[in-house]
C-alpha cells in the first residue's frame, strides 16, 4: 500500500534523525534534492521489506462434530504490522525441535505423578500433595492428545457431554453407577448430574440447598467444592452466578478432575493434607462437602480451620453425607450408630470452636455459617481454648504453607454489625467496585484509581485482542480459559459476559499479593509458581494468556520448560497469547517453532513504537497416533 509504513524491525534501534534542517547553506536545489532522497529511500523500502506484510494465523475453529484437522478452518489473527524476523533469524542458534513424548504420558501430571507419589509418606495423605520433579526429571517433550482425541462439545452441551476417546476410562461409570454420576454411550460420555448424596439430580439438590440460604441475591458468588467428583455440584450452579473451584485429588477415583475439566467446568488437583489450599484468606462464599470423605473432627480439627481460613466473614459451610442424618443411613454406610453419632458429635465441637453458627440441620444437609467478625468471638473465648487463635502471620500466604491448629483471625472491626475486611457489594456489582483490600489500602501500592484504570485498559485490551484473533469474540470458541498473571483480574472481568470461566493466577514470585482482590470481585484463582507444573490435566485450557511472564520468570527458570508446561495443559487447536517485551517473545517464537505452533508477533494496541509486542498463538492438531505416523 502506498501509505504504509515499513514494517517495524524488533531487533533493530531507532536511531536519531538527521538533521537536514541544519545544513549551513541552503540553496534553491537543496528542497529538490531531499525530495528526491526520501522517494528514492521510500521505494527502496518497498522493494526490500515487501515481504513483510501481515498474515493470518492458521488454526482450525472448536468443533464437536468429527475429528478435526489442522486445516478445517482459520483462526482471524489481523495485524496492522508485522515483525520482521529475518535479521533475528540469522543470528539465531538452529532452532531446537520438541519431539512427542511417549503415548504412556497422554494424562501426565508432573506435580502429581502416581511413581514419585509412593516415595513421601501416607500420613494424613501427604503423597497425594503437590511432590514436582527435579530439574533432572523433567520431560523435554510434548504431551501427547490421546489417538481419537475431538475437540469438546462447546458450552452448555459440554455440561452433559464428553467424548470418550478424550478421556478413556470408564471405571466411574461401574463404580458410581448406581449413584447416577456419569453414563458410558457408545463414543461419549453423559453426565446426568447425579452424585452420591444427590441421586436426584444436582439441581434439585441445589434447590434444596437453595430453600435453607439465599443463591438469588447476588450474595454468594464464589464456592468452594471439596473432593468434588466429576464437579457436577459446581456444573449446576454456574446457572445460578455462582462460580466454583472444585477440587480432587488424583487418586482411586480415576480421572474425577480430568472430567470436569472435559465438561467445562473450573477445577485443579488439590487434596486436604498438610499444606494449606492455594488461594487466599477470606476467599469464598461457601464451601461444600458431599460425602467427601475428609476426616473434619480429626486431628484437632485442621481441616475444618483451613476451612475457615478460606471462608469470607459470614460465609457458609454446607455438609451432606457422613454423619449427617447417620439414624437413616447408617446400615448403608456400614458403620455403627456409635461411631456416626461420635464423629458428629466432633464435628459439631469444632465448629463450635472456631465460633461457627450451626444454623440448620434438614434432610440430608447440614449447614454452618462463619461470624462476620471475630469481636464476640475473642470477648468469649477463654485464653487457654483450642484451637487458639494464630499468632502473627500473613494469611494469605498459601503455596507450599503448612496447615496449622488455630483460628485465623479476622480483621479488627469497631462493632458487633461490622464485616471484617469490609462489605462486598452483590453480585454484579462487585466485580467493577472497588474491592476492600483495595479500599482500605491492604494491597500496597494499589490505589482506587489504579484499579480503575486497569480496569479500563482491559476492557481496550480485549477489544483490540478480537481485532487481532476474531474467534475470541465468537461465543462458544473458547470455554476454559487461562491467565498466567492475572494481577487485578482486569483480563477476566472485560470477558465476563461470554460463556467461558478464567482461572486467574497470581504468581507467587510477586511482590504484591493481589489473589484476595481477584476473590473479592466474584472471579477465582489460585497461586502458582510457573518454574513448577500445574496442579491440572493435559488439555486443561482452550486458551492461555500471559502477560509478561517471561520477563517475570527470566533468569528464574528454563524458558523451554515453561513452554512446554504450557503446550501440555493447552488443548490442540487452542491459542495462546504472549505480551512481552519484543526481544522475549523473538525467543519465545524460536521454541513454540520448535513444538510446531503456528505463531506471528503483531504490534502493541497503542502502535509500533512500543518496545511491548504481541505473540499470537495456535497449538496444532496432533494425536499419540499422529505422532507415530509421523
């Protein structure tokens, strides 16, 4: 095009202009002479970089029909400017090629693998925990996708629906059939919504939980599902607003997590043990426990803090199953009226300890709510009383944290009536408003203001990301969705409206703790150290974005191993995109080369002078099988 700039060079340095304005004696053939410099250096450009217009990005759109290809389609990703890698090129080293690993790794979890598990101990179930291999073990190979592997049914059918071949095991469906859990039909899976204490449905046992606490206020936003099953608990409650961080560990129950996250569903591997759960103090509005089999009155009652710890002020703990209702069932359980009635008994001592409220008991649930402050709590509570309260200690630390026997205390309030760490607003409001840590400066230096204009910048952010990828505005594209270093959240609120969920990480490499903040406007999230695997399956995420990881994670880390950590939690087909400083993503495009994606760097939204680019992303289509042809 005639008006076009030249492309922008990102290794290159702009130098400073002449200054023809300077010669000492201009003449009447000085204006004709500069003239014809600049044409002549104009066409010059246009024969040397005329190679470097934009392209698109090769992808193939989710489908759930048959097995797609890598080429069934294109994924939109326009750019007004595109980097020129030649010169990068050159001076690069060959580029390194990632070769498929082993079809046997297809469902590995390098954090959670079930070999290196039988070395730690089976106390309290500390080698079901979080146990990484050493720089030495880890794989420098790309996980493979299953022989068969389809893309997932697109939200909602992905609720009631998964293909078998993704996710081939069908114990559950023989182990938990007559609980109504999951259905094995011909190449799917169908998930009824049944579960072990709700047979009926998930819905109506939502609804039963629903007659005794409100879920239609706005008040209750984020849940917290202990050994969650296929998270069907979760599933249902979307239809309510009400986001849920279910949870499992990798254990008997075979793939329980893997086919949440298949369903759409927001999940991690996680287990009560001995370290406290990835996430912030007071972060949720009620956490559940269908016969989940975590021992709550043992141990001192540990559990149940942790629970607490993560619980907001006035949140509500729901509990079906052993014990509860153990007069009906305890023939079916197969344990004695004794022993059921002793380990209620506990319970209801422990919760009692930590100044919970039983506030209903009916049918087959149970359900407590923690004090929306602490002040009558210390007023009656004896110095000697188990558990104390913790002693001086941040609670929000949470990645490799021991559990402790002590009441986390809450804020300091000036009355009875007051919310400790502030009141929420409901929900939707909550998400755009200034969160209470923010507001009472506990987040330091992070201003109301501050908040707002992120706010703002990704909303621009966004808009400018579907100029460049046009799937990212089709709903139905992308449902389970990935931020590296989520910050404020700003990335997940600006996509609020379409049907997909965010698992927001904060780093723990940061200085600013800013998960609690993320909790307070309604999304969730968990910490992660990103030199470390993540506590998920292959083919966790449709879509990953990770804003200056890599500048975060330079020197810290192999940049290959966080590449590829990625790749094995991607979906194929799905996309990522990378925001970083040119000279990183240059490095960046050199490795995911060498893992065979599809990738083009395009400019910052404010234009080609930001030193910040834009790396867009496509992980292709390939199979274990494919990998063999091949």
């Amino acid at each position: 095009m005639a008006n076009s700039p030249p492309p922008y060079h990102p290794t290159s340095k702009p130098t400073k202009p002449i200054p023809l304005l300077q010669w000492k004696r201009p003449t009447i053939y000085t204006l004709p002479l500069i003239l014809f410099l600049f044409i002549s250096s104009y066409f010059l450009g246009l024969w040397l970089h005329r190679g470097g217009a934009a392209t698109q990005i090769l992808s193939a759109p989710c489908t759930s029909d048959t097995t797609p290809t890598a080429t069934t389609g294109t994924v939109d990703f326009y750019a007004h400017h595109a980097a020129n890698f030649t010169e990068a090129t050159k001076r690069s080293q060959v580029r390194k090629k990632f070769e498929p690993c082993d079809a046997t790794y297809s469902e590995y979890t390098p954090c959670e693998d079930a070999n290196r598990s039988l070395r730690f101990s089976r106390d309290r179930l500390i080698y079901r925990e979080r146990h990484c291999p050493q720089k030495g073990e880890l794989l420098k190979c790309r996980v493979p996708a299953p022989a068969g592997y389809k893309n997932p049914f697109p939200w909602p059918a992905s609720r009631d629906l998964a293909w078998y071949a993704n996710v081939p095991h069908k114990e559950l469906t023989v182990e938990k059939a007559v609980q109504n859990w999951i259905r094995f039909e011909g190449d799917r899976f169908r998930f009824p919504g049944g579960g072990t204490m709700f047979p009926n449905g998930a819905d109506a046992y939502i609804d039963d939980i629903g007659k005794l606490i409100n879920f239609k206020d706005g008040s209750i936003r984020t849940a917290i599902d202990t050994g969650c099953g296929v998270a069907s608990w979760g599933a249902y409650l979307l239809s309510r607003n009400i986001l849920t961080m279910s949870f499992a560990p990798r254990d008997t129950h075979e793939a329980q997590v893997q086919f949440a996250l298949e369903r759409g569903v927001p999940a991690l591997i996680g287990v009560l043990a001995s370290k406290r759960l990835p996430y912030p103090s007071r972060a949720f509005d009620m956490a559940h426990c269908s016969r989940c089999l975590i021992p709550w009155g043992q141990f001192d009652g540990i559990y149940l803090a942790e629970v607490d710890r993560v619980l907001r002020p006035g949140g509500y703990w729901i509990l079906s199953g052993p014990p509860i209702r153990w007069r009906r069932y305890w023939k079916g359980w197969k344990r004695t009226k004794e022993d059921l009635n002793a380990e209620q008994t506990t319970i209801e001592k422990v919760a009692k300890s930590l100044c919970w409220k039983k506030l209903v008991e009916k049918g087959d649930i149970a359900i407590w709510q923690k004090p929306f402050n602490h002040k009558t709590c210390k007023a009656k509570r004896n110095a000697d009383q188990n558990p104390p309260f913790c002693p001086a200690q941040n609670p929000d630390q949470a990645w490799y944290t021991n559990m402790e026997t002590c009441l986390t205390p809450l804020p300091e309030v000036h009355n009875n009536e007051e919310i400790s760490g502030g009141k929420l607003p409901k929900w939707p409001a909550r998400l755009n408003s200034v969160p209470p840590r923010i507001r009472r400066g506990t987040v330091k230096g992070v201003t109301a203001e501050d908040f707002l204009k992120d706010s703002e910048l990704w909303k621009k952010r966004i808009s400018y990301y579907k100029k460049m990828n046009s799937e990212l505005g089709h709903p139905g594209r992308y449902r389970n969705v990935l931020d590296m270093n989520a910050y404020l959240g700003g990335f997940a609120a600006a996509l609020v409206d379409y049907p997909l969920w965010v698992m927001n990480v904060v780093p723990v490499d940061l200085k600013i703790n800013t998960l609690g903040v993320v909790y307070e406007r309604g999304l969730i999230g968990t910490y992660q150290n990103w030199c470390e695997a993540m506590s998920t399956y292959p083919r966790t995420y449709d879509f990953i974005h990770a804003d200056s990881v890599f500048t975060l994670y330079k020197d810290r880390c192999e940049m290959e191993d966080i590449l590829l950590e990625m790749d094995r939690i991607l979906r194929p087909e799905g996309s990522v995109i990378f925001r970083d400083d040119v000279d990183l993503l240059v490095k960046i495009k050199r490795v995911i080369d060498g893992m065979d994606w599809d990738s083009q760097i395009v400019d910052h939204e404010d234009g080609p002078h930001e030193r910040e680019k834009l790396l867009f992303a496509v992980k292709k289509y390939w199979t274990a099988s494919a990998a063999v042809n091949k």
